[in-house]
C-alpha cells in the first residue's frame, strides 16, 4: 500500500525515456552507418583506425562522464576523432553533423505499449509533464516533434550540459515546469541517475522495475499502466476525505 501523503500534493510527472518509455530495437552499432555516411562524403579516413580511436575515444568519455556528470556531444566526440587522424576536410564540422544525421535515422525504437495511454492520461488529468533524459546523441528533429506532443519541458544531457543524476538537470526541469520539487514525481529505471538523483534534489520517485535492478525509491511499479492507477487512487481518497472533513 502506497502512503497517500507520498502522492497527495503531486502536480508533476516527469520521466526518463530509453527504458522507462522507449526502448531501442536496432542491432547494428551506430558509428558504422556514421563512418559510412562520412565516406560518402569524402572524408578519407581508414576504417580500421578511425573505429579504433573511436572506441578508445567512447570509453574515456564514459570514465568522464561517470567522474563528472558533463555531457559531451557525439558530433564533438567523432570530430576529435577525425582530426586525431589528419582529416581536414572541407566543411567537416557539416559533414560530421549529416553523417551523424544518417546514423541517427538507423536507431530504431518503439514505445512501451502502456507509454503513450499513460503519457494521454496524465495529461487530461491536468498534470505538467517533463522528461528528463541522459544522452550525447542529438535527438532528431522528427523526434522532438513526436516527444513535444506529450511533454510540457524535454530536459536532455546534452544540451543542458550535465548528465543525471547531477541536481542541475533536475532543478533546471522544475524551474521550467514552474513546480517545487517535493510537487514533483519522477518516474524512471535508473537507481541512480533516476531514483539517487531526483530524491537528492527533493523530488518523489518512482522505480520503474524493467530488470533485476532494485532502488531505494517511493514506489515500485512493473507497469506505467499502475502509475496512473495509484494517482487516482490518491486523488480519490483525497477528495473523500475533503468531503467528509
């Protein structure tokens, strides 16, 4: 049983993405169709050694990422790259942003089949929503216009600056919602970028359990479908309880 005074004041969803809302289907690696799409515009760089200092490149940015929580692009992480090796090729900065474009166009995802009932729901409720997501990846512009549909603020790492579970991506998103964060319940299947760093900042989680993953949070659900069950739940003991007082 859910403790009402945990979701009675709550007047904000927000919510991670990959693996909360959407989950990616595509196998093959992204930076394949990228070093293919760079090719196709003339930038000769040798396969072998460009994906070399590629995955070394990656896994120094992760160890950053880990110690530090500040995002880096995908585009600026491909451009060192390429100049590591000695391409100086025309207008590359343009041709690194279209060839991430085309890898981009080969992540393919889909959404949870409870995801966008929940997300409609919520929103007829009359609760802001917010999504606060961890990527280097730009997010495609057909993407912003589908996510834009359901979502009120769309914080992501990599134009804020700094990766969850730093308290600024979270203050930022409450400051835009207009909402204080103990109004606020964040919804997501991160222990830690999700659950540690919400809670830190004041906010109410909720631990989206998709795996063996446990976390520390306000409560548990398998199924977004159960977030819209225990808010109503709430809301309507709420309003008996005005009722009868």
């Amino acid at each position: 049983m859910v403790n009402d005074r945990l979701l009675l004041d709550i007047s904000a969803v927000t919510f991670d993405d990959f693996n909360t809302l959407r989950y990616g289907v595509t196998e093959e690696d992204i930076m394949h169709p990228i070093l293919r799409a760079l090719k196709k515009s003339s930038v000769n760089v040798d396969e072998k050694d460009f994906l070399s200092g590629y995955f070394k490149a990656d896994k120094a940015y992760r160890k950053s990422l880990q110690e530090t929580f500040r995002e880096s692009l995908l585009d600026g992480i491909i451009r060192n790259v390429l100049l590591s090796l000695g391409c100086r090729s025309p207008r590359l900065d343009l041709k690194i942003r279209k060839a991430v474009n085309e890898g981009l166009a080969t992540r393919k995802s889909t959404w949870y089949s409870d995801a966008i009932p929940v997300l409609t729901i919520l929103r007829k409720r009359g609760y802001r929503l917010g999504l606060i997501t961890n990527t280097h990846w730009r997010l495609l512009d057909e993407t912003k216009k589908e996510l834009n549909k359901y979502f009120d603020v769309i914080t992501l790492s990599y134009e804020h600056g700094y990766a969850k579970p730093h308290p600024s991506i979270f203050l930022t998103t409450l400051d835009m919602l207009g909402i204080n964060a103990k109004n606020c319940l964040h919804v997501g299947d991160d222990p830690i970028a999700d659950v540690k760093g919400a809670k830190k900042v004041g906010m109410k989680t909720a631990f989206v359990k998709r795996g063996k993953r446990k976390a520390n949070a306000n409560i548990q659900i398998e199924q977004l479908s159960e977030l819209t069950e225990l808010l109503q739940m709430v809301k309507t003991r709420k309003m008996v309880r005005h009722k009868d007082g």
